[in-house]
C-alpha cells in the first residue's frame, strides 16, 4: 500500500529545501506559461519569477527550436526538468537540454523504456551528475511563490504508456493550470481522485494532443477552464470529433498549437492567454 500524501509532501519538502520549499513564499509572483509549437508533441516553458521549469521537451528534432526559446530569456539554468513520460514526442530534447543547461533536478515517472532516447536520457544524467527522482508518490514544491503539485501515477503498471504520465498543476494567487501529459482514462481517472482534482483550473493543456477518453467529461465539469490548449500538428491526427464536441459544448477558448505559440501570464489574480 502506498504511503499517505502528506508523508510524501513532507519528505518532498526535505528534499527540495535547497531549492526554496522551505523560504518565505512571495504572493502574486509573476508566472509565464509558453506553449510551444512543436507539432504533435509537448514542451511547456514555465517562467516562476527568475526561475525556469521546463514541462517534457518535444521531439528530438526541435532542440534547436527550445533552445532558442531560452536563449532569447538568457535561460543557464532549468530549476526542474518534468518530464511526464517516455515517449519520444515527451523526451526528444531531454538529453540535449541536461547537457546543455544545468538542470536542478529531473522529475520523471518510475518506470523505464526500451528506446535510444531513454537511453540517452539517461546517459545524460550520468554523465553532467544531474539529480533525478523517479515518482512514486505525489509531490509538492515551490518557487518564487509559484506553487507546483505533481500528480504520480498509482499502479506500477499500465498497458498503456500513457498512463504513466505525471500530471501537473501550476498556483499563482488565484490562477490555475493543469496539464495533463498524455493521461488517458485510467491516469484521469486516478487524477480526479486526487486533492487536486478539487480545483478550479483556469486552462488545461489537454491530454494526448486532443485523444478523447470518457473521464474528460468529469474532469472538465469539476475544473471549470476557461482555456484549453491542445499540441497538434496541422493535421491534427489526434484530435478526435467527440472531443471537438466536448470543447464547443462548454463555449471553451480552445488554442491549438498549430496556429502558433500559446502564451499564458498571470499576476497572481488575472490570467491573460494569447496566441502568435
């Protein structure tokens, strides 16, 4: 049986006191979101004050691309790296980023995978000495008074990769995030089971890159979202009809990466989503 969620914020918290969980927590500190236009793939910037989290890192093909993204913030060093899963639109850059930025800590899901890029992954671990944990049990931190909650996966295996993904939600003051790797249903469900699952959430980045599941429409009418971004290709091979239906039901603002970078800022009590 797993251990209790506040057994594993504690030991969280010891963990990460290097790294701020244990400092006076600034209210209504600046939050910079970007969705990158990678195609059918996931890499989310998130800008915590003057700290960096990178949220999965796309595909191998768009190192260059993420790199210039954070070149241009002049960007050394990545706080945390989350990386929600193994897949290769998930963890393309993963290894090319450790070596090239120093990285505080990876954060990953505890399982492993049968591929050259996990294998590079870790690799790259080894070789720059980069701290990594892989998750069991749901964790807490903090930074620069942006509050960060990592959803684990519950069973200790799926038949669907996707299940493994970490799910995490982003607090400024009263805005919210949720972004939900490649969760399918069962990853959802388990979410919604969660202290999290509680929450209104101003935007989702949806899960699958617009795959539909049947606890979407649970998870939907409990967040509440205004925004909802999904990571497609101009294709957008996974975008299916029911989840289409399910957005334009709501009246939800969906952003599709295809069209362009979604950018989302909060001050702590505004939130304001555009797209280039």
């Amino acid at each position: 049986m797993r251990k209790k969620r506040w057994y594993a914020a504690f030991s969280l918290c010891l963990l990460f006191l290097m790294n701020g969980c244990g400092e006076v927590q600034e209210k209504d500190a600046s939050l910079k979101m970007t969705f990158l236009d990678t195609g059918k793939s996931d890499c989310i910037v998130i800008e915590a004050g003057g700290s960096v989290v990178v949220n999965d890192t796309a595909d191998e093909d768009d190192m260059d691309a993420i790199c210039t993204f954070l070149d241009e913030r002049q960007t050394e060093r990545i706080e945390y790296l989350i990386l929600s899963h193994f897949d290769k639109d998930h963890i393309g850059s993963a290894a090319g980023l450790i070596r090239r930025y120093e990285v505080g800590q990876v954060l990953m899901p505890d399982y492993e995978e049968d591929s050259e890029l996990y294998l590079s992954l870790m690799e790259a671990l080894a070789e720059t000495q980069t701290a990594y944990v892989r998750l069991r049990e749901d964790v807490s931190f903090s930074l620069e008074g942006i509050e960060f909650y990592v959803n684990a996966p519950q069973e200790e295996s799926y038949d669907n990769d996707n299940n493994y993904s970490l799910i995490t939600t982003v607090a400024n003051g009263n805005s919210r995030f949720l972004l939900m790797g490649d969760a399918q249903k069962k990853r959802t469900e388990e979410f919604l089971e969660s202290p999290a699952a509680g929450e209104q959430y101003d935007l989702i980045k949806m899960p699958h890159h617009g795959d539909y599941n049947k606890k979407l429409k649970e998870l939907f009418a409990t967040a509440r979202p205004v925004y909802v971004v999904l990571t497609t290709d101009p294709e957008r091979t996974r975008v299916e009809e029911e989840t289409v239906l399910l957005l334009e039901s709501a009246r939800y603002s969906a952003l599709y990466t295809d069209e362009g970078v979604v950018t989302a800022i909060s001050d702590g009590r505004n939130i304001e989503v555009s797209q280039r």
